[in-house]
C-alpha cells in the first residue's frame, strides 16, 4: 500500500495516531510527509534513526525541528514487542515475545558459517491445519500488523548486537494469508536506506495458497519463495494438508512453474520427512517425476517430533535412501540442517508450551 489513505489523512489532520511507526515503508513516509507539508526526504532521515541509528525516542531526533517531532509523537505509536523467553544452544537461540495486547509470537535466530538468520513469525497461530504442525494446533488468533514483524528483527539483533543478514519467514503463520502486511514488511526490511537485507536473502514460505503465488510473481522484489509440498501425491498431501482440498497439487504444481517461467527464479520445495507417511521410496519416485524439468530444489526437512503423536520422523537412514534416489533421478536435493532440536525449534512449539501452561 503505498499511499496513506483518505482515512489516515483525516487522523493525521486531526493530530490522532495512525499506526505503529515501524509499520511505514519509505514511500508511505514520504507521504505522510507530503502530506503534512512537509519535505519527502524526512522519511530518509527518520528511518535513519530508526533502523541505522536505532533510536525511537523522538527527542533526541535533532535534525528534525521541534514542531515536526512533535506532530511524529502526535501521530505514530511506538509500542514494542518485548522478549519474554530465550532459549538458546550453540547453533540457535529461540525467542518468545508478548504482543502489545498479550499475545504470543516466536522467532529463531540460527547461527551459520555466512552469518545470522532468522525464522519470523507472520501470525499468531495458523488456520491452515497441517496435520503434524504445532501452529495449527493453535488455531489462528489474528495477523501479525507489519511492525510486529519488523520488531522481531530489531529485538532480536539488538539482544545478539550483532547484524541478521537472512530473513525467512517460516515461524508462526502463512505469510500468504497476512499478504499485503507481509509485503510492507519486506519492503522495510529491504530498504536500502534502513535494515538494508537484500531481496535474495529473504524467503517466504508458502503451504500453498495459489491465488497469492500470482500475486507474489508481480511483486517487484526478488525474493526467494519456498512452497511446503510435503506429499509426493495429492492424496497423501490432502491427508495431512488441508489446504490441498482448496488447492490441489496439480494446480499448484501448475503455479509453481508459471512462477518460474514468469520470473526465472528457483523455488525451494520443502518436504517433511513424515515416518510411513510420505517418505517410501516409492514416494520419492513419485515426487522425482513430479518435479522433472523443474527448475527447483528440494529441501528435506527430518521432521521435529511434537504433540501430534501420530506423526515420527524418519529414521536417518530412510532420510539419505529417499535423498539417494532423489540424486540419481537428477533432482537438486538438500537435507535440512537441524537447528534447536534440543531448544523446540520447529515452528511454534515453544508458544504451543507456554499457552497450555
Ligand atoms: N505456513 C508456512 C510457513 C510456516 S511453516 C508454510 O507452511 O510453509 C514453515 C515450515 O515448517 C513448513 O514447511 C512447515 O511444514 C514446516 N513444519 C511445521 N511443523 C514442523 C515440524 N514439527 N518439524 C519440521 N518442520 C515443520
Ligand atoms: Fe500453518 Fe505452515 Fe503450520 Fe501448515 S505448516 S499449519 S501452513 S504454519
């Protein structure tokens, strides 16, 4: 959404908030700015004390002048998030955040050779109801508001004060189904002039909400998607995504290679290794004949035991057969790192702990 609305104007004019400061891209600023009679470049300058100098108390914004600061604290929150919880072990810290309105939320910083990542949370719990995943359990409370998602980040790297230089957003929630809040969140943390990650280092992860795949093919940035397939065939998929009974396999196989034919990018495919479920050899025939010719990866994922005890990850061994065969049909195929295990790292299962207590 790049331009304020009628509405924001009529706030703005009347000296009331609009929304939290750190919900704003550039190009809102700049209108806001616009709008006030004001000079556009003072977005540039704002943003320089949120996102490089880090400091959110207005008063000491000194090359802005007194009125203008004045009519900021006039019309922006400022609210934050706060940590409530770390854990943490040599490869990942895991944080828990209580929103302003006491929901909770949860983020993972992972340590790499190449830098810092992080895993944010786009919702506060999931409506889409994969069978084996903690945040579905949690049935969906509400979106993330973009600033709640900027927070993670800013939260995060002020505790490891250290810079995070990827982003995927693989936490709580389906990105696809908090879209346009997601993608303002990008367009912040992209911009060059604030948190400055580029486009290549963030990806959103999809379990396949086709209509916005569409969407997210205009979507000026070059982002990385990565859609959860997890079934080599549409029954299995049905059965532990309901999400496929809207959206089949086929149809979103469909969309996946408009999606690469209109933006010439890889796309990762994420696959859970479910124990009996999806991972016979027989599956990863199925899945290697699916994806034949496709420009993609496979990213197999050793599945993080939780609640649903229905579901066991595959043994090690079942996991490098099904990665073998994968090779040899000539598919691109990694095995998923193991971050937190011993911290709950899979998404949502240290927020899941905490609402049962
Ligand atoms: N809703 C989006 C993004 C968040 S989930 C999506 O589904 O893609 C991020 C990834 O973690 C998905 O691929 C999801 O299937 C996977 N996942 C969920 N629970 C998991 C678990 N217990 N162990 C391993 N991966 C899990
Ligand atoms: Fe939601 Fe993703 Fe979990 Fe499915 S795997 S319930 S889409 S968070």
């Amino acid at each position: 959404m790049i331009f304020i609305y009628l509405y924001d104007i009529i706030l703005i004019i009347a000296g009331d908030k609009v929304k939290n400061i750190y919900s704003y891209t550039k190009e809102e600023l700049e209108n806001y700015f616009e709008c006030i009679n004001e000079k556009k470049f003072k977005a540039t300058q704002v943003y320089d004390w949120l996102y490089i100098k880090r400091e959110n108390n207005v008063d000491n914004w000194t090359n802005l002048k007194k009125e203008i600061r004045d009519k900021i604290k006039e019309n922006f929150e400022f609210q934050n998030i706060k940590i409530i919880k770390v854990e943490s072990d040599e490869l990942a810290r895991k944080y828990l955040f209580e929103l302003v309105d006491g929901e909770r939320i949860e983020a993972v910083l992972m340590y790499h050779d190449y830098g810092n990542s992080i895993c944010v949370s786009s919702q506060v719990g999931c409506n889409m109801g994969c069978k084996f995943c903690e945040s579905g359990r949690l049935k969906k409370v509400r979106n993330l508001e973009t600033y709640e998602m900027v927070e993670q980040i800013l939260m995060v790297e002020k505790d490891i004060k250290t810079r995070i230089s990827s982003v995927v957003i693989m936490g709580i929630g389906e990105p696809f189904d908090n879209y346009d809040n997601v993608m303002n969140f990008i367009k912040i943390i992209n911009d060059p002039k604030g948190i400055a990650i580029g486009a290549r280092h963030i990806t959103v992860s999809t379990s396949g909400i086709i209509p916005k795949i569409y969407e997210f093919m205009k979507f000026p940035l070059q982002v990385n998607l990565a859609i959860s397939l997890h079934a080599s065939n549409n029954e299995i998929r049905s059965n532990i995504m309901s999400v496929n009974k809207a959206y089949s396999l086929n149809d979103l196989l469909q969309a996946i290679r408009d999606y690469i034919e209109f933006t010439n990018r890889r796309v990762t495919i994420e696959y859970v290794m479910l124990n009996n479920v999806n991972d016979s050899l027989d599956n990863a025939e199925e899945l290697a004949e699916l994806l034949k010719g496709m420009n993609v990866y496979v990213n197999l994922i050793p599945y993080n035991e939780t609640n649903h005890i229905e579901f066991k990850r595959s043994s090690k061994n079942q996991i490098m057969r099904f990665y073998d065969l994968l090779k040899q049909h000539g598919i691109n195929v990694t095995i998923r790192k193991e971050f937190g295990g011993k911290i709950s790292a899979a998404c949502g299962q240290l927020r899941s702990k905490e609402v049962k207590k």
